[in-house]
C-alpha cells in the first residue's frame, strides 16, 4: 500500500527482495521466462485455475475464519469434481459434507 500511496519507485530487485513480483529475468530471457510460467500455468485443469482465482476474489471481503471455511468448501469441490463419474465421489455435495448450506458464495 505504501509504494502505491506514496507513488516511490522501484527497480526490479528491490520488488523482487520485497516480495513484490515472484520472479525477475534480464530482458533477453523475459519472453522465455514467460513463456515457461504459461506453459506450468496451463498444464493445469481448467478446473484447478478456476477455483484458486474463485477463492482469492470471494475470501477477499470476508473475515479470516469465513475465508478459511469458504476455501475448505472450495478444495471438497475441486476433490468432488475430479472424483465424477469415477463412483468415488468424495461427498454428495459441498454442503452435505460440511453439514450446512453454502453462505459465503
């Protein structure tokens, strides 16, 4: 918040030591580096990027304990949804298996 309030400038290796950005490449690696960081990105499920970004954008204006819960009822679906059709559903739903209707979505 103070980099953005205070309008301060920084190079790459200070963001980086900051935590900042993840990753740091000289220009002439940048389109490499990128170019790995989809290909792991994209070699997920669908499934499996859509649920992480779900959880990040709805626990945002929640309470610590609410977005604990809401993310716990997140990974029971993504393990619900890779189990369909295999016979080894892991709970009949989301709801059933933590006793209690979905309040947070």
């Amino acid at each position: 918040m103070e980099l953005i309030l205070t309008r301060v400038m920084i190079d790459s290796k200070e963001a980086y030591r900051i935590g900042f950005v993840n990753q740091v490449f000289p220009t002439e690696k940048l389109m490499d580096g990128a170019l790995e960081l989809a290909g792991k990105i994209a070699s997920n499920s669908p499934l499996a990027l859509k649920l992480p970004k779900k959880a990040v954008r709805g626990a945002a204006d929640m309470e610590e304990h609410q977005s604990m819960h809401y993310t716990h009822i997140l990974i029971i679906e993504l393990l619900d949804k890779q189990q369909e059709g295999s016979g080894n559903s892991y709970c009949n739903s989301t709801a059933e298996a933590l006793g209690e209707p979905l309040a947070y979505a």
